[in-house]
C-alpha cells in the first residue's frame, strides 16, 4: 500500500469513528458562533475540556459577542475566569475583544493573519479558529495530534517534547486535500488523542485503525528520547499565584500587604504580587492590592 493510499485509509477509518463516538460539545454545533470557538479554544488550553463546558456557557451568556466583553471591566473579566487557571488567557481574550471591536467591527476576524495579530492568539489558536469557525483548513496541531501521528505515522510511541519542523511538515502531508475533510481530520484527529490514543494507558482495543498503526505493529515500543519535566503544582509559585488572585476576588476592598504575607514567605508573596501587578492581574496603591477596575 502507498503512503497515500495507508493515509486515506486512517483518513476513512478515523472519519467513521469520530462521527459516532465524537463528544457533543456546545462549540461543535452548528450554531456555534465564530466567538464561541475562539472562547472555547482559549480556555481549553492547558485546561481539561470537562472543566470548560459549564465556565464557557456561562461566558457566552454573559458576554455573548466580543463587543459585550470588550465593555467589561478587567475585574469582571478576571472574576468570570475564576478557577479555570492560567488568568492571562481572560485578560488576553478581553485585549483580543478590544482589538477586534477596534478594528474588525466587533467580529472575529476569519483572515488568519488577522487573527494571529489578535492579543493573546498563536499560532494553533489561529489554526483551530481558522478550521472550527471559518472552514479553512490549516493545519492544526496540538499534542493529542502529535501524539497520534506519531504513532499511527511513525511508530513510536511520544513525539519530542517541542514541535519540531519535521512534525509539521508530517501534519501537513497529513491533512485530506478537500477543505471540507481537512477540517473533519483536524478535530477527529485531536478527539481520537483526547479518549482513545491517550499520553499513559491508550485504548488500543478500541482504536478505529489499530490495524493500522505503526507504533501497535511494532509492538508498543517504549519512548527512549528526551522527557520533558513536568512541573507539581503544590508548593509553586503557580499555586501561590492561585492563592493571591483568589483572596483579591473575594475581598470587598484592597488588600493590605500584611494580609498576603499570611500566605507564606512575605518576600516570596511580595515578589508574585508585583509580578500579578505587572501582568495587569493586580493593580497596588496606597490602599493595598485589588483586581484592576
């Protein structure tokens, strides 16, 4: 079998599987707005899609356009956040309101490179968006993805710790010709790495091309390249971090450094206040600590 011919038939057998066992999201349906996949696209990252369902209804809710949260205070958009973590991603989405507001007529932009300008969207944002909104299909990339092709193309079992320029070169000789199944294989490849071709414990015996894949025919090798460390959250300053904002949300006026400092080392929190601060999280004056208003 050629290497086109191996393709189209994962293409096929991916395809058929996503249709039945693919999870109904809100921002998979039809009506989805172009908004709404860019919200749920942010929000998603590093963050586990179960987490994000309801936080997503209620944003939509709430600010149902890039305008509504464009006109939203920095402290309400940091209080609507709430524990989904990584709070630079709200504010980044209220920077992308603005500019879009500012310069697209209050809409999501569907030229990439426009989206790609936008505050606090990279490149696999402007991918994803780019496919799930506005059917053009670049290529998307996001670990379940690496992971998958990894396997099924090559054979091992983790793709290197970084993306690599022969990993995209691979995701692009990857992607079906037709726009319309390029962006089907986009998120069927990424839903297929969420449940089924997962990081530890994949459920190979329900794999829809474990016939066909390399890394199963080769008997499951074992990953021996270079690991990424991954980093605890107990102890962190990213824990830390956590504590600060949430006493910040749920106070009714500034808090006074000597209220921080009940929450550990007083230079350490002192050093992850200013560093709030400095990242728009936090504002200080003479009154103490508060969200930005």
């Amino acid at each position: 079998m050629s290497e086109a011919a191996f393709r189209e038939a994962v293409h096929d057998a991916v395809l058929r599987w996503y249709a039945v066992a693919g999870r109904d999201l809100p921002w998979r349906h039809r009506d989805a707005t172009p908004w709404g996949v860019l919200v749920s696209e942010v929000m998603a990252q590093q963050t586990p899609i179960a987490r994000i369902i309801g936080p997503w209804q209620a944003w939509l809710a709430r600010w149902p356009t890039p305008a509504a949260l464009a006109s939203a205070s920095p402290a309400d958009v940091i209080l609507a956040w709430d524990r989904l973590g990584y709070p630079r991603r709200a504010l980044g989405l209220h920077r992308a309101a603005k500019a879009m507001v500012e310069g697209h007529d209050g809409q999501v932009p569907s030229d990439p490179a426009d989206l790609r300008a936008l505050p606090g969207v990279g490149e696999y944002t402007t991918a994803a968006v780019s496919s799930f909104a506005f059917g053009n299909p670049l290529v998307v990339i996001d670990t379940n993805v690496r992971r998958v092709l990894t396997r099924i193309a090559l054979g091992r079992e983790q793709a290197a710790p970084s993306l690599t320029a022969a990993e995209r070169a691979l995701a692009q000789e990857w992607l079906p010709a037709e726009p319309d199944r390029a962006n089907a294989w986009n998120v069927a490849a990424m839903e297929l790495g969420a449940l089924i071709c997962t990081a530890r414990a994949p459920r190979c015996e329900d794999c829809p091309v474990r016939d066909r894949c390399r890394w199963v025919a080769a008997g499951r090798p074992a990953y021996d390249g270079p690991v990424r460390k991954g980093q605890g959250y107990e102890g962190t300053d990213r824990q830390l971090r956590g504590r600060i904002l949430a006493l910040a949300r749920a106070a009714t006026a500034p808090l006074a450094p000597e209220v921080l400092e009940g929450l550990g080392e007083p230079e350490r929190v002192a050093r992850l206040a200013e560093q709030l601060c400095a990242e728009g999280l936090l504002v200080h004056s003479r009154a103490g600590y508060d969200l930005p208003r």
